[in-house]
C-alpha cells in the first residue's frame, strides 16, 4: 500500500498559480517548522510548467526568513533546458517538473521555529505564463 506522505525529513510544499500566469506581484510565501538544528538539509526550488513555456531559463528572488530574523533574498537563475536535451526537468505528458537545488552545500538551520521562504519571478515577461506551480522542498541529509 502506498501513501501520499514524504519521507521522515523532508518537508515540500507547493503554490499553484492562478491561470498559470505568475505575476511578478504574487509573491508565494511557504513556511515550515524546523525543530532539528543539528541535522543538515538540502533546499531545492520545486517548478512545474507546462511544454508552452517559452524560456529556457526562469530567474527569481528566493526569500529566506529564519524565526526573529529579517528576510534575505537571493537572486538566482534556473536553467530548464537546454538545446542538446531539450527540457531538463522531469515529464509526464506535456508537464515538467523540475527540483533545483539552491546550495551546493547542505545548510544547518540554527534556531527552531517556524522558517518562512517567499517565491518571486523576476523575468521580463510579466505575467509570466505557462508556470503551474512554485514551491520549496527541504531534505534531511544522511549523516
């Protein structure tokens, strides 16, 4: 039998946008509560776009706010495809997920509490269309 809960360790959560049009404006906010400050974890962005998706390539400001502490972004640019393999995240018909991980090291959370992370799309093009959802995901790293 099968379950729809992720393993111990990880936490995801995902923001469908509306008309799968994200406005710049609509900046998806996704919290969790970390309790553990010894484990290390691996934080990815989770994207999921439809084939329409004219990019190949999204930037974004990704917000960090740790409990008691002021929110710092980070600019980053996600590449998606390329011109050898085409889409480079995950398919299934004509939608594709894509997991990128945000930091080549895996990161420490030092307080327990509730950790906020804000989602913003920075492109040219606003609305951007074709974007289903946006979202973060957290693993545990094996120690």
């Amino acid at each position: 039998m099968h379950s729809c809960t992720p393993p111990v360790g990880v936490f995801e959560k995902n923001i469908s946008i509306p008309d799968h049009e994200w406005n710049s404006s609509l900046k998806p906010e996704i919290s969790f509560e970390i309790k553990d400050t010894v484990a290390l974890y691996r934080m990815y962005v989770v994207l999921r776009h439809t084939d329409a998706y004219r990019f190949k390539n999204i930037w974004l400001n990704v917000g960090v706010q740790s409990p008691g502490e002021k929110l710092y972004f980070n600019r980053i640019n996600l590449l998606l495809a390329s011109d050898e393999k085409g889409w480079l995240g995950k398919g299934m018909d004509d939608v594709f997920e894509h997991r990128a991980l945000l930091e080549n090291v895996p990161r420490r959370f030092e307080k327990t509490g509730i950790y906020k992370f804000t989602l913003q799309q920075i492109m040219r093009e606003d609305p951007l269309e074709h974007v289903m959802n946006a979202g973060i995901r957290l693993e545990k790293v094996a120690q």
